[in-house]
C-alpha cells in the first residue's frame, strides 16, 4: 500500500484530534506520492512538502541523521494504529508482513530476513555464529562502530581469534588493495561497514565480497547507513551476512532492525537463540527420550517469541513512505546534499581538513570534518547553544565532527552550518 491520504486520516474523529502540524502533513502528503517518476534533486518546492511530513521540531537544525533518523507521521500514525489495535483486541502475532516486505526493498528472497532490534544485535548474531576458531584471521577496519567491534573483541578473547585491521584509503581501489594485502591462508572473514559511522565514506563492499568469496571467505556487512540512502540488492552484492537497522536512514520506528543471511549460508551461521518460530517444528517434549528439532528452514532460526506489532507495522510504512517518494529520488537529494556540503566546506580552503573522500562511488550523505585550530568538542557545544545538532567523532582518535543529511534538510540548514564555521576561525 503506498502512502496517500486515506491512509493518514482514519476517521473524523482522528481528524479532530490534529495539530496544526499534522494538518499540514496531509495538505503535504497528497503532492509527494511520484508515482514512481523522477523529481529533481533541486526541486526546493517537492522536497518542502516532503519536510512538512515531520513533526521534527524546527527550532532545532538536525544535521544528524547518521545517529537516528526522525520518522515521518505516516509511520508514527501506522506504529500508533497498529499499537492500539494490538492492546484493544488482544490479537497476536502481526509482524509476518515485515520480511517479506524487507526482502523485497532489499532485493534479498522472504526467508533470509530475521528481525532484530538494532544493527549491534544482527551483527552479534552473525558474529557470534561464525564457526571460527583460535588462530582463525578476521579483516575488519580501523573506523568500526562499538557495535562492530565489541562482539569480534569478544570471540578474541574468547577463542583466540586474530583481528587484523586497515584504514579504508581515498578511494576505492587502494581500500580493495589494502584488504588484498592482509588476506592470509588463515583468514575467514572480512567484517566491514558498508559506511563507517566516522567519516561517511561508501566502501566498495561489492567488490570486497567478490574479493572474500573468491577466497572462499565469509562476509559480513556493518549495513548501519546502507538502506534508505543507498539503493539496494543484497543479492546482487553477494554479502554472506548484511546486518542494518531500520532507524536510521529509513526513518522508521527506533529498535527495529534485521539481519539477513543468505539462504546458503544459513547452515553454516549457527544460531543460538531458540524459541517460538526458531525450529522446524519436529520436537516433541513429551517423548523418552525428548525428540529433538531442526531449526526453521528460513533465517527466522535467529529470532524467536514475542515482537511488537505496532513497531512493525511502523518498518512497513517507512517502506512504503520511502517506495512513495522513490528510493532512487531519495538517493539523488540526500546525495546532492552531502555533495553541496562538501563543496562549501572546501570553500574553506586549508581552514578545513575535510576527512571523507571526494571521490564519486565513496561520498554520500554524511561527511567528517575538522576545522584547523578549533577543538572538535568546543565547536560541538558552539553547535548545540546554536541549535544545530551535528556528531562529534571520538572514534578511532579522529577528533573531528560529521555532519549528516537526509530528505528533510535543506541546502539553508547546510549554510547555518557553515556561518558557524566562519565564526568560529574568526
Ligand atoms: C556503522 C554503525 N554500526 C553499528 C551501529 C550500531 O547501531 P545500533 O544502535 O542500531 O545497534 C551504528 C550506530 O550508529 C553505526 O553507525
């Protein structure tokens, strides 16, 4: 169902209850829906509307979607109907439309999408899945998240297993070459972020999983800031494993996420959790001795029990709000977004160190920063007495800041960034 306004306003009574805000929303939601057309990366007048479906308050500038993207009302509407709807009847179950509905957004088959909460729970999952042993050699980068550091940190000291570590370079070749360079006859895995949290920058993971299965290597994608701002085909990527939330750049409810593990290697992952929905059913408990199971023949074998409707229900409106505007449509503004922030933070000239590449396949939404002369954590508090939320980055000891852009930003709220720069090298 794509989103209209039928959907939004359920009944007068509903209407009633609006604020002014949501009441433009719906003035707003009838002009988004594209049909599936092209609109213009620049076209100021669409992309208004589009910022009208936010209750985002306006007395802030948010230039932060890499943390948690702010969902639009038609999703808040949907997790608040379905919520209700669960509490009134005392129906159960109701999330099973969800991975299908992930599987076809992220050209990936129903059976290799189990929901998860967030991105550091698919990424244990995999992890901890993994059959590697003491001696067995893991690629992962200098630039991971906690998220995708701790669980490896873990199954090192655990199991003794060796974490080998490079820098993602400029572009994309010398990153490939750097990953290249590392692989030994012991290696059997290559963990990466599809984009480090850091610096924003888009790893070449196609490529880098082409290099791992070559090599007969398990991958596994940190896919935080993939969905929403990058089209995407799982299967066309060739990913074993691709871990992502749908909080951040798909804008839907916040602890919803979802692992995906190719139908091949579902075998081979092993799952620890057990539960409702994790075996195939063939057990019996009353039998001596107790008759065992296989586990679910889908990657629903990694979560089990009880989920939250209304939180669902709220993943597949965010898709079909995402699938109203077009995905491709969504991806060329955020991309000319973060390309017009680079472009004014280059205006700065050596007053500016900018951290994510310029290289067109490595630049997206987000861009790291430091500003010369000027602390990272004091400009950050310039910021937020300014009412401008951007990131700073302790990570890794970059010490910088990075900014993040989606489809409810503006080329304005860019500039408010930049006068704060000017001001501060004054
Ligand atoms: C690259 C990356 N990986 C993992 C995470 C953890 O995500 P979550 O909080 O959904 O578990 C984040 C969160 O910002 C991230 O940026």
């Amino acid at each position: 169902m794509s989103f209209n306004r039928r959907s939004f306003i359920k009944s007068a009574s509903a209407l009633a209850a609006l604020t002014l805000s949501e009441l433009s929303a719906i003035s707003a939601s009838a002009q988004i829906n594209t049909d599936g057309k092209p609109v213009a990366a620049d076209d100021d007048a669409y992309w208004k509307n589009v910022r009208q479906l936010f209750p985002l308050t306006k007395d802030w500038t948010y230039l932060n979607n890499g943390t948690f993207g702010p969902s639009p009302y038609p999703v808040i509407d949907a997790m608040r109907t379905a919520q209700m709807d669960q509490d009134m009847s005392g129906n159960y179950g109701g999330y099973d439309a969800t991975p299908p509905k992930l599987a076809k957004f992220l050209g990936a088959d129903k059976d290799e999408i189990a929901l998860t909460h967030n991105v550091t729970e698919g990424i244990n999952i995999a992890c901890w899945g993994a059959p590697l042993k003491k001696g067995d050699e893991v690629i992962i980068t200098t630039h991971e998240h906690v998220g995708n550091f701790n669980p490896w940190m873990s199954r090192q000291k655990l199991h003794g297993i060796v974490i080998k570590k490079y820098t993602p370079a400029p572009t994309a070749a010398e990153t490939l070459e750097r990953i290249d360079a590392l692989i030994t006859k012991r290696t059997r895995a290559i963990v990466t972020p599809h984009i480090p949290c850091t610096q924003g920058q888009v790893l070449p993971v196609k490529d880098i999983c082409r290099l791992a299965k070559d090599k007969g290597i398990f991958s596994l994608i940190d896919g935080a800031h993939g969905p929403g701002m990058l089209p995407l085909d799982l299967h066309d990527l060739g990913c074993d494993t691709y871990a992502s939330c749908t909080h951040k750049w798909m804008l839907g409810p916040k602890g919803t996420g979802f692992l995906y593990v190719r139908k091949e290697m579902q075998d081979t992952i092993q799952t620890y959790y057990g539960g409702a929905g994790t075996d195939d059913g063939k057990w019996d408990l009353m039998a001596d001795p107790v008759t065992t199971a296989g586990y679910a023949p889908s990657a629903h074998r990694y979560f089990g029990g009880t989920q939250a409707n209304g939180l669902y229900a709220g993943v597949n409106a965010s898709i079909d709000f995402i699938e109203s505007i077009g995905m491709m449509n969504i991806h060329n503004r955020i991309k000319s977004l973060g390309k017009y922030t680079q472009d004014k933070l280059l205006e700065f000239g050596d007053k500016i160190e900018l951290i994510t590449p310029t290289e067109e396949i490595s630049r997206c939404a987000v861009n790291g920063f430091r500003i010369k002369g000027v602390d990272y954590h004091k400009f950050f508090d310039k910021c937020v007495e300014n009412k401008v939320r951007i990131r700073s980055v302790a990570e890794c000891g970059l010490n910088s800041l990075r900014v993040s852009t989606h489809i409810y930003n503006n080329r304005d709220e860019v500039d408010q960034l930049m006068d704060l720069i000017k001001k501060s090298l004054a």
